[in-house]
C-alpha cells in the first residue's frame, strides 16, 4: 500500500468513493441547515404590529455599528415583583434613516409606530429584536 502525500493528494488515492460521498453530502446538508438556520434567527420576521405611547428617547449610538435606538413609554402600569409598579416600556431599533430623522423630532410626543420583530439581533440593525419600519401617526399631548 502507498501512500502519496503531495499536495493533499493521500485522501483523493485512499478514500472510499463511497466515504467520499458520503462526506460531501453530509458537508452540503449541515451548511444547508446552518443557512437555514441563520436565515430564520436573524431575517425571518417572527411578528409585526402597532405599538402606541409616549416617546421617552431616540438616540443614535454604538462603537462600530451607529443604530438608532429608542424606547417608548406605553400607558398601563404592570408589576414585575409583588408590592411594585413600573411603567410598560417598548424599546426598539430603527434601520431607515428617514424614519429615525422623523422620530427624533418627536421625543415627548404620543406616536405610533408600526414594527416587525426578529428572533435575534444583527450589529447593522440595532441591539432590539423590535425594529420599527414606519410611523403611524404622531400626537402633540
């Protein structure tokens, strides 16, 4: 038995045809099903709606990746621990620079704001899986 190790040539003179096979497809399916996954943490859109309140702040921020970031003050109270109260708080990224340039005029006012939310998060589109794509409607208190 020889074995021929120039230029990685042991494997092709070696190598079961059928082994071969075998791992080919199995490379195929396992890079197959990480796109799969990739596609469905972090660009299939899971949910989308119309969240209503007070925006609190949007900001522009990050070391790398500048996203917009904001959060919205919606009304009802809730309690996280018994004997408690907190406000109800949307926090959400925005990726379309016109709608950012609007929503930073509108800090302190009642607004709208229809969203799509991800299963995760990408450093390009913000640090929340909520990030809205629109507004719906803006009011002075």
């Amino acid at each position: 038995m020889s074995y021929i190790c120039i230029q990685n040539n042991f494997y092709q003179k070696n190598m079961n045809p059928k082994l071969k096979k075998g791992l080919t497809i199995g490379t195929l399916i396992a890079i197959l099903v990480f796109a799969i996954w990739i596609f469905f943490k972090f660009y299939f859109v899971f949910g989308e709606g119309v969240k209503a309140g007070e925006l609190n702040y949007f900001v522009r921020k990050g070391y790398v990746f500048k996203t917009y970031e904001g959060k919205m003050i919606q009304s009802g109270f809730r309690a996280q621990t018994a004997g408690t109260v907190q406000s109800y708080e949307f926090p959400f990224s925005v990726e379309d620079k016109a709608v950012a340039d609007s929503l930073m005029r509108c800090s302190g006012k009642s607004v709208e704001l229809h969203y799509k939310e991800y299963l995760g998060t990408l450093p390009w589109r913000g640090v929340n899986t909520f990030v809205v794509d629109k507004i719906v409607s803006v009011k002075d208190k």
